[in-house]
C-alpha cells in the first residue's frame, strides 16, 4: 500500500559462490602471482571459508578472541604471500597452519601459560609449533580440526555470536564478523554507521562473551531451541535492514540480505529438523524474489502494484516455497517466519495486486498476531483488511494502535493511515498523515514515494 514493497521480509542470494574471477578454494590457480589476484582470492576464500577457519581456532585454542586475531594476521600474511607465489594448492590449509604458529607464538610469549601452550602443541601434532617457517608441501592438507566436527564447529560460532548476553546490535555486528567473514568497513556500509562504532561494538561483545565465560560449545539440547529464537532473530535484522535500508539513499543493501541468507542456510543445513529455520530461509528467498523489480532505473522505490513481475527471481520463489514445505513437513505447525513465508508465498503466486488471495493473507496475519503479537504486525493487518474488504475496517484498526500510543515515531503508522483516508476520500487528513510520515521517514527513497503521494493530493 503506501510502502515501498516493504513485506516482512525479503532476500535471495550469493550462495557464497566466488565471482569476478575468482577460484574456489582447493582449484588450481594458474594465474600469475600478483596482488589483485591474491587479494580476490583471500576474499573469495575468507567469505566461504572463515566461519569453519575462525570455529577450529576457536575451539583448539579455548580464545573466540585470539582465534579471530590470528585468523585475521594469517589473511593479511596470504595477501603478501599468495602475491608474490602464487595461491597454494590447500589455501585452507595454509590458512589455518599460519594461524597456527601465530596462535602458537601468542602462548610461547605468555611465559605464565607455558603448560597451555605445551597441551596446545601436542593436540597440534608433532613438528606443528615450528618456529616461523612455512609447512612442507606434503602437510598441506593437515587441519587442526576433526572432519567430523566442522558442522558442530561453525553451530557453535553462530549460538556464540548470538548469545543472549549481547545487545541486539553486538550480536548483529558480531555474526557479521565472525560467521559471515564481513570486515568492519563493509558492517559499517550496511548498516550507516561510522567504523570506529562497528569495530567498539565487536571489541565490546568479545569483552562481554569473555567475561560472562562462554564456552565455545553448542548449548545443551534442552537450551538449543530456546536460543534458535535469538539466533535466528539476528538472522531476521540483519536481512530485514538489507531489504528495506532503515536510512540512507539506496532502498536495498542486498549484499546485507544475501548475506543473512547465506547464513540462513548455513543454518538450515546445520539444524534439518528446525522447521522455524527453514521458515526464515523461505521467507528470505521468497522476498528477496522481488528485489528486481522493487526499485527503478535510478534506483527509486516501486510500489507493488506498479512491479513488472516477470522481473520477479521464480528459481527464488521456488526455493522459498520448497522450505515452506521442509517447514510443513515437521507436522508442528508454522511459528512467526513460516507465517510470514506463508505471507509472502500468496503475494509470489499471484498474478497480480488484484488477483492476490487476500482473505487468507488477512487469516495468516491473524494468526500471526496470535503466536508473534506486535503492533507491525497489527498494522500489516490492517494493510490486508484493506485490499480483502476495504479502507474503513482497516481504517478502525490503525486507529485503535494510534489509540494505544503505538508505533509512536513510527512513519509506517501515518504512512499507512493517510493511503486508507486517501481511498476514504479525506484528502486533507491524508495529506496531513503522509506529510508526517514523510518528515518521518529516513530512508530517501521511501520519503519520495510518500512525497509524491502528497503531491498527488494537490491543494
């Protein structure tokens, strides 16, 4: 209605798959030595790669601090390496063997944790705290971890990045960091804020996971279900702020939403029998579907109604609708996400606004209120009682949150309020609403479609 498009959720998404070029790791690389290659190569690898690099050291060195930091100086010394010699055959390996002696060179300097550093060398293996030098060809294929122990590895990163004891925000950054391989610049792009604030908010979570001792280790099981809700929570912000950017003057951040889907089915394929896990991966790829067509040549915002859906991304919405049916199948019922896929399905199905089954829209969102109340989803209610049987009902609805003093500060609430009163044929109360909502609003794209609503009213 008056939103740009803007549905609970929306992604679809890089899979992680290199691009530009760049090899997957473990392929022969015969390519020149040279720094843009080495740099696009640790990139590529780094992305895929460091949620299993950073779980390994985490869990042989017993530090979610120190694993970071040697992972990052390993990366770093690959850049100038892989530069000057080439890409190894085993860059995991070698990845992982650098950050090794620098791991292990960390403890040799604390003189106080001589003991630690010594288990440490023999879980390592023999001849695996030498000095500085590189390894032998022939143990490249070595890694301080057990096969069968990588999936627990990077579950364990993902519950340890999103542990209730951090604030939404530090989680979100945190994830970004660690389990997504996202540097601070590229956090701070997505979510338009300054380095230094991403980078304070990162220290400050591992601070916080330290000193409230975490383990790296997945909860027990009776507790695991209990937190999905908080991880998959930050799975949800970080997707939704890629999908509608809250300020700025892009109305997508995709490289942002790809991300949480990447990380969503991470998790899908870690935890098969969560059914809320593959209700949050369907509602990402069902709405990322439409971000072809959300947004115009210059990048303004399309209104749903006027998207050309043949640019819709069908692989998407059939990937989105085959996790509805993983979701289904637990025979548990749908939680919020699935509700909310559920949602997005009718609108990726349908031909067209008018031909959109609304009356089951408005059956799910009742539904939905029931399991997740919130007053968004109150007002995402009213938007489909609207379409189903017209302006006034839902018009009673808003009008009972603005009652309640909820969404204050919100411009969703006026937005939506001035489209029902412009239908209701009360232009000047409308043009006062989106007014509001304008002023209201920090995304530009989103102001401008709201500005343009105003004109259309005239005087």
């Amino acid at each position: 209605m008056a939103r740009a498009d803007r549905p609970a959720l929306t992604p679809v998404t890089a899979d992680g798959a290199p691009g530009d070029g760049a090899h997957r790791p473990g392929a022969p690389d015969d390519r020149p030595p040279g720094a843009e290659s080495a740099r696009r190569a640790v990139d590529a690898l780094w992305r895929i790669e460091s949620a299993r690099i950073v779980g390994a050291l985490t869990r042989y060195t017993g530090d979610f601090d120190l694993a970071e930091d040697v992972a990052q100086e390993a990366v770093a010394q690959a850049l100038v390496a892989w530069a000057r010699d080439g890409r190894p055959a085993n860059p995991v390996g070698w990845l992982l063997a650098t950050a090794r002696r620098r791991a292990i060179d960390h403890f040799r300097r604390r003189a106080a944790l001589d003991d630690r550093y010594a288990a440490l060398a023999d879980r390592l293996g023999e001849g695996g705290a030498s000095s500085g030098a590189e390894p032998p060809a022939d143990r490249s294929d070595e890694l301080p971890w057990d096969p069968d122990r990588i999936e627990d590895d990077v579950l364990a990163l993902i519950f340890v990045s999103c542990h209730p004891v951090l604030s939404p925000e530090a989680r979100a950054a945190l994830t970004l960091r660690v389990v997504a391989g996202l540097s601070s610049a590229e956090i701070a792009r997505a979510f338009l804020v300054p380095v230094p604030t991403v980078q304070a908010r990162i220290t400050r979570a591992k601070r916080t996971i330290s000193a409230a001792g975490v383990p790296f280790e997945l909860p027990p099981q009776a507790e695991r279900r209990e937190r999905l809700g908080g991880v998959l929570s930050v799975l949800y912000v970080i997707f939704t702020e890629g999908s509608t950017a809250t300020t700025g003057d892009r109305l997508l951040r995709p490289d942002l939403a790809y991300e949480a889907i990447r990380l969503a089915r991470t998790l899908a394929s870690l935890l098969p029998d969560e059914p809320e896990v593959f209700g949050l991966l369907a509602l990402f790829e069902l709405t990322a579907a439409r971000f072809p067509a959300r947004t115009g040549p210059d990048g303004e915002a399309v209104l749903l109604e006027d998207q050309d859906r043949r640019l819709w991304d069908r692989s998407a919405v059939r990937r989105g609708l085959a996790a509805i049916d993983r979701a289904t199948a637990a025979g548990r019922g749908l939680g919020p996400y699935g509700l909310q896929a559920a949602i997005a399905a009718c609108h990726a199905e349908a031909p067209s606004v008018a031909e959109t089954d609304w009356e089951r829209i408005v059956l799910l969102y009742e539904a939905l209120g029931r399991v997740a109340p919130s007053p968004v989803v109150e007002l995402n209610r009213a938007v489909a009682v609207a379409m189903a049987t017209g302006p006034q009902e839902a018009l009673d609805i808003v009008d009972e949150l603005v009652a309640a003093g909820r969404l204050s500060g919100s411009h969703l609430l006026p937005s939506v309020r001035g489209e029902l009163l412009t239908r209701l044929g009360r232009t000047t109360e409308a043009r006062t609403e989106l007014e509001l909502a304008a002023r209201l609003c920090g995304n530009s794209r989103e102001r401008a479609v709201l500005l343009r609503k105003v004109a259309a009213l005239g005087r």
